[in-house]
C-alpha cells in the first residue's frame, strides 16, 4: 500500500485468468493499482485531502468549497456503540454554536418542556468531549430521511 497523502492510497495487485489457445492452455497476469480512501475520521481526511489544517475552524470561503467537493460521499460513525452509515448533506454551524431541542426521557411532566443544549454539550455529556467543538457539524442523512442527524466531524469516518 502506497499512502498519497491526500487522503487516499494506492494499492497493487494482481489479476489472473486461464485462457485457452491453439497451442494449449496459457495463464495470463496483469497487474493492476486501484485507489482507496484511507479509514481516518473526517477531520484528519479532510486536512490531508485539502491540504491545510482545518482543527483551528473553517471561513465562509473554505466551508462552500468543502460542501462542492464532499456533499453526498458515504460517510459513518461509530460514537453510538455500532457503525451506522449515512450521506454527508451539507456542513451547518460549529458543535459548540449549533443548538437542539433536548427533551427529557426521564421525567415525563418535563418532557412538553425542551432544553436547548448544543451538540458539543450533548456529546459530552452522552459520549465524550469534543476535541475540536469548533468545527462544522456535518447534516448526515442515510435513505430519505427528512430530519438532519447533526454530528460532529471528529464522529464521522469518510467511507470506501
């Protein structure tokens, strides 16, 4: 395995078939290269990829071309126990600005009143901290699924 240093590799292999001639049988071998996208979490594909270290945040600029360049690769996560797979949509604000609606599993009289909470605050109470809370939350959707599932990029890993 060669490593491009763009977020992908480059492997070699070999492909063999048997084929039969007028003068007997001959086995013929050809070698051949395919390219890989290398198993790292989004925010360590996306620095190689672009070429630049996003973990001190993204601009305006830098976010549209990242939206033209991954929107709809197959991404998945794994902060939940087990891998689920999605379609990276578009990239909305950072972890520790973007807010939900929390509603209470615990105490049903509370559960008309929701909390607002951001996704860094979410993942560390539920999961663990977030390393770089202020990078983008990546809108992942998996079928048609109408409702935005926002996850933090250093959750998600690029697929295939």
């Amino acid at each position: 395995k060669l490593y491009v240093g763009d977020g992908r590799g480059l492997a070699s292999g070999f492909h063999q078939a048997l084929c039969l001639t007028r003068g007997g049988p001959t086995i013929n071998v050809n070698l051949t290269f395919t390219c890989f996208y290398q198993p790292l979490n989004f925010v360590d594909f996306a620095c190689q990829y672009l070429r630049q270290d996003i973990t001190r945040g993204v601009n305006e600029a830098e976010l549209e071309g990242m939206q033209k360049l991954f929107k709809n690769i197959p991404i998945k996560t794994t902060h939940a126990g087990r891998p689920i797979q999605y379609r990276l949509k578009l990239f909305g604000l950072p972890a520790n600005r973007l807010t939900f609606d929390l509603r209470s599993r615990d105490d049903s009289a509370s559960a008309s009143l929701p909390k607002q909470i951001t996704v860094a605050e979410y993942f560390a109470k539920n999961y663990k901290a977030l390393k770089y809370p202020n990078l983008p939350c990546i809108d992942a959707r998996n079928g048609e699924e109408e409702r935005a599932q926002w996850l933090p990029m250093e959750t998600v890993q690029r697929l295939r």
